[in-house]
C-alpha cells in the first residue's frame, strides 16, 4: 500500500504472487487469506472485465487448489478461461494454466480421463505458444505424471518426469 497506494489495482496482483510463496512455504492458512483478500481488492477496479484478469484469477485459483476449495477453485479457472474467450484474443498462455488448474482439480475428484484430456489440451496451448522447451510445460508434464501415478502405470509416469525434467533443467539447472 506504501508504494502503490491504497488503491491502487496492483495491490491484487501483489497479494495473490505472495500468496502462491505462502503455498510453497507450506503457509496455507496465510496464502487463503491472502487470495481472499486480493479478490476482495480486485472487485474494486474494473478488474474483471477482460483477459488482463486471467493471471490473478489463475494464481487466486491455484491458492485455492492448494487450500482445498475446490469448487472456488473451479470457479475461478472456468471465469479466467471465460474472459480469455469473451476477450477475443490470443491470451492461450492464460487459458493453458487455466485447463491445467483444472486438470488438477479433475485428478482430485478421480475423474482421470477428464483430467487427461485438460493436460493434453493446456500442453497442445503451450507447445503452440512457446519454445519446444518451457518450465511451464514441465508442470503439466508433472501433473501428467501425477495422473499417471494414481492409474498406476509407472512407466508412463517416469517418462513424463523425464520429459518435465527436460523442460525444467534448461530454465533451472540440474539442481532444480
């Protein structure tokens, strides 16, 4: 709030990226509250109108995921791929972590050939969109495995590591 003011439509954005550390620092209980709090902000600006939204909506949903709210989660990735439509714009980026929130949320609930289909359409977006090599593809590729893992089937699982390791390594190092 000092450096952009208390109005400012920043705020949101500040919130829900310290929110996704929280997740990684194992601070659910923080990060909820911080994702609540950036929408709550984010409702003040015309914020929700078009795709510029999609990145918020999208880490919100994923703070939701990890803090098991699902349907909020669920919400909030149908709406980020919504406005990617109604926008009319090539936001693919957007709408790939959007189907891969939801790929997620699929293999919660179980429903593995929905999730595998989400997976495969984010990858087709991503592939489309960026280098042959990207972290970003590295997470669906191990949310792939993931999937794989809860079928049962090892040996697809191991070469979707590898394959998300390929993607990893070149951005992060072998250490990654």
């Amino acid at each position: 709030e000092r450096e952009f003011g208390r109005n400012s439509d920043k705020l949101p954005e500040v919130l829900a990226t310290i929110g996704r550390i929280k997740i990684e620092q194992g601070e659910f209980g923080n990060a909820g509250k911080l994702a609540t709090e950036s929408l709550r902000l984010a409702e003040f600006h015309e914020f929700f109108i078009d795709d510029r939204a999609s990145g918020l909506l999208n880490d919100v949903a994923y703070i939701k995921y990890a803090t098991n709210q699902n349907f909020v989660a669920d919400t909030l990735y149908k709406k980020s791929i919504e406005l990617n439509i109604e926008a009319d714009q090539d936001s693919s980026l957007s709408v790939a972590s959007a189907l891969n929130g939801l790929g997620l949320l699929a293999t919660r609930k179980s429903q593995f050939f929905e999730a595998d289909s989400l997976f495969n359409q984010s990858l087709e977006l991503y592939q489309y969109r960026t280098s042959d090599l990207h972290p970003d593809k590295g997470i669906v590729l191990m949310n792939r495995s993931e999937l794989s893992i809860k079928r049962r089937n090892f040996s697809d699982a191991l070469e979707l590591i590898n394959q998300a390791l390929d993607n990893f390594t070149p951005f992060h190092g072998d250490n990654h």
